[in-house]
C-alpha cells in the first residue's frame, strides 16, 4: 500500500523492450534502503524491484502495465515520481492508494493561481461515479483532492510544495496522459449502491462487502 505522499523524483535510464513486454531502468534515489522484491510506485504505478545497484533500479512491465499505463510512453530521460510501499509505523500523510491504475487521464488546461496552478484532467466517463467533489484521487502517483468536478473532467490545485516535490513542473502540459487511480473506498461504496440501492441500511451494506 501507498499513501500518494511522493518520496523522490527520477528519470528512466534505460528501456529494454522485449515484445509486448519491457525492462525500465530509473536513477535510484534510494542507495541501497532498498531490497530486491520491494514495491515502488513509480507514476502510482505498482513495480516490484527486480535488481539494482547504487545507481539504477530495474523494474519488469508487463503488457497490461504497458496497456493501461503512460508507462508505455517512457523514454530515456523521462521524469517519474517514486513512493516506497508505506511501512507499518509510518505516517499516513495521504490517502490508501494500491499503486493499480485505474484508466489514463489527459490534461485538457493549465492556468496560473499566483503561485500554483490549476489543473483541469479528463477522463473516461465510466469512472464518474468514483470521482466526488473534494474526495480523493491519485494522478501520477500523488495523492490530491478534487476542487471541482464537471462531468468527466476534474480540477486539481497544485500548490508550489507539490510542484517543487514531484515531476509535474516538468511533466504536466495541455495535452498530457497521465496515471489515474481513483480512491478505494469511492469503488466499495459504487458497488454497493449498484447492488443494494440508495435505501439499503448500513447492515446490508456491510454484508454486501
């Protein structure tokens, strides 16, 4: 599990394509706090590690990964936002975010706030009814709070802090994909009122999870 709280901005080093598959190198900003096996979140994306050494961390993506993902469009020098799997005694600074993209957004505006901007994403309308005015919502790994909801399209503030901390002062431009992961609770409570209707009582509810 994730929380959306970004540890470290990276760039891909390498990518060796195999197929439908392919190997992504990235700069590892970890040195050696990290194991082979551990789960990183590269752009809110679930990779495990498959080797490193002090300089590189080697990740494995599968086809679906590539398919469902901006992954698919890394290039060497690419910039990605990375967050370790949150440890047990850690703070929850964010939101539960499982690191399993949910369907690619794209950057329809951008507009300058004073110091920060807003940001308008688009996405599939078959995601609307897990996206709320001020609830949570994951883009490219960073855990954020919706402004505004209009249909299929979300606003999200991004203060100087988030700027200054993750890739989006260099990645995010009209037009842009990026990895959307919607909140997990939001998905729990879409199946139930499809199943159980907006009248069922709480046990009902509890039952049907």
């Amino acid at each position: 599990m994730f929380t959306g709280i970004i540890e470290a901005v990276s760039a891909v080093t390498k990518i060796e394509k195999k197929g439908s598959e392919c190997r992504i190198s990235l700069k590892n900003p970890f040195g050696h706090e990290i194991k082979k096996g551990d789960s990183i979140a590269v752009d809110g994306v679930c990779l495990t590690v498959e080797s490193f050494t002090g300089e590189n961390i080697l990740f494995f993506v599968s086809k679906s990964t590539l398919e469902k993902t901006i992954a698919g469009k890394y290039v060497s020098g690419s910039t990605v936002n990375l967050e370790r799997a949150m440890a047990a005694d850690g703070r929850f600074d964010g939101h539960i975010v499982q690191g399993h993209v949910d369907s690619c957004g794209k950057v329809s505006d951008i507009k300058k706030i004073g110091d920060g901007i807003e940001v308008r994403i688009t996405f599939d309308r078959n995601f609307t009814d897990l996206t709320v005015p001020r609830g949570s919502v994951t883009v490219n790994g960073v855990s954020l709070t919706i402004a505004e909801l209009d249909g299929n399209t979300f606003k999200i503030s991004l203060i100087p802090e988030t700027l200054k901390r993750t890739s989006f002062a260099k990645t995010l431009k009209t037009g842009a994909e990026v990895n959307l992961e919607f909140d997990i609770l939001g998905k729990y409570v879409a199946k139930i009122m499809r199943g159980g209707g907006n009248d069922a009582d709480f046990e009902s509810l509890i039952e049907k999870l």
